[in-house]
C-alpha cells in the first residue's frame, strides 16, 4: 500500500493541476507517482484473486485453470 503522504501528494497534485497548473517537476513528479499508485495497486489485485476459490454447488473446485496457474507460479517463487 502506498503511504499516505505519497497518497496526499498525489492528491495535492491533482488539485493543483486542476486549479492553477503544474510546473514540469511538477508533472514528472505526478506521472512516477502515478506509476507507482498502479503498480501498488494491481499487485494487491493480484494477491487479492489469488485468495479465490470458485466452488461450484456441487462443492466441486472450478477456479479457472489460468489463475491456477497463476497461483502455482506464485507459489514456486516464494
């Protein structure tokens, strides 16, 4: 998770640029900050669906085969 001041500034950037502008650092600053939100975010995403489970009524595992594996890579990493 990003920390909250990267998280503030994230938004203090927003509205600026909303409200008056932003310097070029300051627009750099934005993009790599927003790079990192991304890359924060899809790996929690992806940690998050690996916590599924798909059962069926029947009580049958149906986890699609792909997050299987994507699972099973995971887990051969760590």
């Amino acid at each position: 998770m990003l920390s909250q001041e990267k998280m503030a500034r994230i938004n203090h950037l927003s509205k600026k640029a909303k409200e008056i502008g932003l310097t070029e650092e300051e627009k750099s600053e934005q993009k790599l900050l927003r790079v990192e939100y991304i890359k924060t975010f899809r790996g929690q995403m992806v940690e998050h669906l690996h916590a599924i489970k798909v059962v069926d009524p029947n009580g049958n595992d149906v986890t699609p085969k792909k997050l299987r594996q994507s699972k099973d890579q995971r887990k051969k990493l760590h």
